[in-house]
C-alpha cells in the first residue's frame, strides 16, 4: 500500500454478506472487508435481514447453507422494505460515527433504503459515505427507476464504480461529487486452481470433452439465448465441445429450453441449474476451456474476475465495460452481440489451439486487478470528499 494506509480507520460496509447466499455481491462485500483488514482498518458488516420480498426474488432461497466466513464481523440488521428500520439503522450508524461508510448500490430498489440510512448517517458530519455503484441504471428497467437513483445519489458524498459506462451514467444524476473508475478486482476467493481432468471427475464429466462454460445467474439480459443459437451452427457441432450452463434460473426457463429443442441440442448441453455453492464454483472453472459471457447489456461482470482467478480465456460481447477487461486476441476475443460472431470465435479459439497462448497471457493480465490497488483507489476517493 501506498500513503493511504495512516491510522486505523473504523468503516462500516453496508451491503448483501453471510448468512445470504453467496452470489457476486455478498461474495464481493466479504472479500472487500478482508481487504480493508489487511490494510489495517477496522470493518464490520451490516447485512440484510430481508433483501428482497419473495415476491421479487427470482431464485429458490436467498439464503446460504454453507458454513459462515471466518474472521469477518457481520450483523444482520437492515431490512429493505421498512423505513421504520432505515432510520433505525441510520440512527445507529449516525451515533456509532465510524470515519467511513461503504454503501453497494446495485438496484434502483435499494435506493430509498440506503439512500435514507446515509442521509441520516451523514448528519454527524464526521462520517463520510462511498457508494459502490454497480449500476445507476439498471439492465431491466421498470418505472420509477430514474427517482429512486436520483434520491440515493443525492445522499451520499461520493461514487466507485468499476466500469467506465457507470461513470458516465452517474453524469445523469450529479456532476459534482467526487468519483473514481477503478476495475473490479479478482475473486480470487473461490479455491485454488486444481487439474482439468481432476475437475472434470469431480462434476462427473467425460473426460475426454472439450467444455465451454456460461457461468453465473441466468437473466435475459446475459443473451444465454444467443449462445444456444450460436452453438447449433454446424461448424460446433462438429467439434467435441459441450456448453455447460452452470448457474441458477432467474428468469423463467421455458424459451432456452424451447431453443436446446430446436436445435435438437440435448446431447451438446450439460445444464447444471441449481444454485452453484462457493466451495463448487472452482470444478467449474477449472473443467473448461474458455468462458464465453454472451451479453446483451453490461456494465461490470464478477464472472470476468472469476475467469481471470483461473487463468482462463473469455469470449465475451463488447457492451458496457466487458471489453475494457479483456484485450481482445490476447486474453479471448471480444465480439459483437450476434450468434454468428459468437459461434465463429469459438471455433476460431478451438482451431488455431489458443487456450495455452490465453491462459498464459490470463495469467499476466490479471495482476492488475488486485485488491490493494481497489482499496487504494477507494481510500484516495475517500481523503477528496
């Protein structure tokens, strides 16, 4: 670390974490706060009591049956549908004065909810308050989005955010309040990379098959749809690859089912869609040759950060601020949001052998995404406010 690191700050990360299932946020929020403690500062998490209604939540359970992080201070406290709790939480945070607190903003939803807790927190004018923003504007919009940014931004004093599309849409909202690009840092939290053909047996897969992985929740917004057109052009099928789906449906299954049919795909698909348990999420990686993330909007992806822990090559669209992570032709290839593009780089990538040639350059590439230089970045943005 550099100069930031004087004194033991207290910071207070607000935020998805234990006992909520794992998934990118509360996966992220974790790693962050052991970050912070290695920097020497003094973190404690304030996680959800309730999330989301069941009625919004997409998934089977919002909650983790894994065993709880270790040395990590979590408190379950926040509930995002009660304003009585907001001010509650507010009030707390307002008295207990840490010097920082870390909002993550991901969804409009979440605005009046934490936009509450930090305009209540800031009023003893010695805390100050960063919000990592994800998304200002969301992938699937809805109505009232625009008002629930608008109110949260306006409460807090300033922005991380980790794609360059981000920071610009915060443009829509305020001008004036510190902000700071900095590229998501890695998840190198997920175990340590183990032989393919070990991984492979451990998810009893055949062993003497090429898999390409689309890891992650299943949304609309991913385009599975486009890379199950793309892998029934002839020049796949002729390969011995298989698509494994590794990830759980948060939208309604029927239309990728409708297309592995078409396309008479059954024998070239391994769909594992259950939920995928951190202590899993390694054989997955590890078993395939390249991640192919067929977006049709993005802003930042954690899969990208996962895939570069393993050293593996991407294919990936150039929407949002997938491209900024991966230089095309030296770490996969960057295509445009079309079956075609798609399915022609796959082929590209098994016909002119690059695994070995993308895995290596993975490899170099991925050191500039270390958390150091996340928490750098952050505590530079928190020193301007």
């Amino acid at each position: 670390m550099t100069n930031q690191k004087q004194g033991k700050r207290k910071i207070a990360i607000v935020g998805s974490a234990y006992p909520l299932r794992g998934g990118g946020i509360a996966t992220f929020n974790e790693r962050m706060a052991k970050a912070f403690m290695d920097n020497g500062d003094e973190v404690k998490i304030y996680t959800f009591s309730l999330q989301y209604p069941s009625i919004l939540f997409p998934g089977k359970t919002q909650y983790s049956e894994e065993a709880a992080p270790e040395d990590l201070d979590i408190e379950v406290m926040v509930n995002s549908i009660n304003p009585l709790n907001w001010i509650k939480v507010g009030r707390y945070l307002k008295k207990l004065a840490p010097d920082l607190v870390i909002l993550r903003y991901w969804i409009p939803f979440m605005g009046p909810c934490l936009g509450t807790i930090s305009k209540i927190v800031r009023k003893n004018k010695k805390t100050k308050v960063i919000a990592i923003t994800d998304n200002v504007i969301p992938h699937e919009k809805k109505p009232g989005d625009t008002l629930l940014s608008k109110y949260f931004v306006k409460n807090v004093d300033a922005f991380i955010t980790m794609s360059k599309s981000v920071l610009n849409d915060l443009n829509q909202f305020d001008t004036v309040k510190p902000r700071k690009y900095t590229p998501h840092p890695l998840y190198d939290n997920f175990g340590e990379i183990i032989l393919k053909e070990t991984a492979k047996e451990q998810l009893s897969l055949e062993k003497n098959t090429n898999y390409i992985l689309f890891f992650g929740f299943i949304r609309d917004y991913k385009g599975l749809d486009i890379l199950l057109e793309a892998f029934a052009d002839k020049q796949l099928r002729d390969l011995p690859v298989k698509l494994l789906i590794a990830g759980e449906f948060y939208s309604k299954p029927d239309k990728y089912m409708e297309i592995i049919k078409k396309h008479k795909l059954e024998e070239h698909i391994v769909l594992r869609t259950d939920f995928i348990p951190n202590t899993d999420v390694h054989k997955y990686f590890c078993a395939s040759d390249v991640v192919v993330q067929p977006y049709k909007t993005a802003t930042q992806s954690g899969i990208t950060q996962v895939a570069y822990h393993f050293n593996k090559p991407m294919i990936t669209t150039n929407v949002g601020g997938l491209s900024e992570l991966i230089p095309n032709e030296k770490v996969g290839y960057v295509v445009n949001t079309d079956q075609q593009e798609i399915a022609d780089a796959i082929y590209k990538f098994y016909d002119l052998n690059m695994e070995v040639e993308f895995s290596a350059n993975a490899a170099e590439e991925k050191k500039k995404y270390s958390w150091e230089v996340f928490v750098e970045n952050l505590l530079q943005t928190y020193v301007s406010i």
